[in-house]
C-alpha cells in the first residue's frame, strides 16, 4: 500500500488496503498479547513512516521527514479510531510503540530510490521483543532465563 505522493491522509490510501492495515494491527495485537501471557516479555513497536526521494522542501514543518511522521501517525491513529490500540491500559506493560518518521532516508528502500517510486510512499512496522529477563510462566511458579541478543533458544 501507498500514499499519493506528498499525502499523509490515511483517507487518501484504498479502502482495500485500508482493510489489510487494519487487520495488521489487530494481528499484531494478538501476537503480542499471546506470547506476553507466555513470557511476560514486552515488545518494542516501531511505526515508521517513509517518503520517496524528492524535492519536497517548503520549510521545516513540510518535508520529508515530517511528512513520514505524519504517515506513521495517521496509521497509529487509524488503528485506535477502530479500537486497534497498542496505547491502552491493557498494553502498558507489553509494549512501547514508537511513531517515527524516516524521511526519504533509511533502509529497507525499494528501488530505484527516486521521487516518482511511489512504492517508498509508504511505512513500516517493526515488533521487536525487548532485550532483558523472559518470565516463563508455569502454573503459580516462574522460571528465569536470560535472553542476550545472541540467544535463540526461548523456553
């Protein structure tokens, strides 16, 4: 899915692809719900909004990083507007959300890297699970393990 370049409204995308994003927020709240009533292991989760490549300067509040911000904002907002929310009560402990914009900059980049690609109109969702201690629930008793980021092996 992609905005029409220089757009940040989320009224502006296909509602079929509208319906996609929305089920991708609501999946992704049932992946981080499941595996924390598992591990109690919270989550990192990145909104980032990108641009294409261009001369989309008029001043320092519309360009290209504000307007990925707005991108990944509009999703978030859009998310919550259908009660798809990773901001709630219920999601204090199990997740941060971040809401970022990564301009015309960034990886993760289809190519050719040029203003009339629209395919870089877009964002990405990132969930990463947060470094640290996994609480393994079993019955009333809790077991420990520690999670590097070299480890693969989650019990």
């Amino acid at each position: 899915m992609q905005f029409p370049i220089y757009d940040s409204n989320i009224e502006s995308i296909d509602p079929a692809a509208k319906h996609k994003l929305l089920a991708a927020g609501s999946r992704i709240v049932q992946f981080i719900d499941s595996i924390y009533a598992v591990y109690e292991s919270p989550f990192l989760v990145v909104v980032e909004g990108q641009s294409s490549k261009g001369p989309y300067w008029r001043n320092v509040h519309e360009n290209n990083d504000v307007l990925s911000y707005e991108r990944a904002l509009a999703l978030v907002n859009f998310w919550e507007a259908h009660d798809v929310s990773l901001r709630d009560a219920n999601h204090a402990q199990k997740c941060e959300l971040l809401v970022c914009g990564s301009g015309d900059k960034g990886v993760m980049r289809m190519m050719p890297d040029v203003p009339t690609n629209a395919k870089n109109q877009r964002f990405l969702i990132h969930v990463i699970p947060k470094p640290g201690m996994i609480e393994h629930k079993t019955s009333n008793n809790y077991s420990s393990t520690t999670l590097s980021t070299n480890n693969t092996d989650i019990p």
